[in-house]
C-alpha cells in the first residue's frame, strides 16, 4: 500500500473493497472525502509550518533567552570571581587583628 499522502480516491476504494462487500457509491464518496480532508491537512500543516518559520516573534524570543543566560553566565562568574576576592580580603583582616582559626576559602 502506498503513503496515504500519495493515495487517489481509486486506490482508496480498491483498499476498501478488501473489507467491504458492495457500497460501491458509498466507498466511492468516502474514498473522494477521505482524499480531501487529506489535502485540507497537507496544505494547512504546510501554511502553518511555513507561518511559524516566517514568525519574527518566534525569533525575538529566542533572543531573550540567549540574552538571559549570557545575563546569568556573566553573573555566576563576577560572583565567583569577587566570593573568592572577599574571603582572601576577610581573611587578610583577620590576620590582621591576630584572630587565629580562620577557615580557607572556598
């Protein structure tokens, strides 16, 4: 059996008539009817495929969201970078003052 896709409102109704005895007239309109809802799909899945990839929205977000998390890389690592600048800072006071103990950072 071919793809439905690629089916003719003839081959339709030779596959039904393995299952079906007679309804010649009503195998035939189902057979017309199955192909154009078939169509109708096709082209609507098409236009909405091609809507979507014509959408400048759809690209606008996608933006933000790389502009979000370069955002949050940056972030992460100015924090990383200045945790580890306050704790030597910390750490050189304590010295400083002579407290003794003082944890390693991280």
């Amino acid at each position: 059996m071919n793809s439905i896709h690629s089916l003719t409102p003839r081959q339709i109704v030779e596959e039904l008539d393995k299952y079906i005895i007679g309804q010649k007239d009503a195998k035939r309109n189902v057979a017309i009817a199955l192909r154009n809802r078939i169509e109708r799909v096709m082209i609507n899945a098409c236009a909405g495929f091609s809507a979507f990839l014509l959408d400048e929205e759809g690209v606008t977000s996608i933006e933000y969201a790389l502009i979000g998390s370069l955002i949050a890389v940056v972030i992460v690592l100015s924090v990383a970078g200045l945790g580890g600048q306050v704790c030597e800072r910390f750490r050189s006071v304590a010295t400083v003052l002579g407290v003794g103990n003082v944890p390693a950072c991280f």
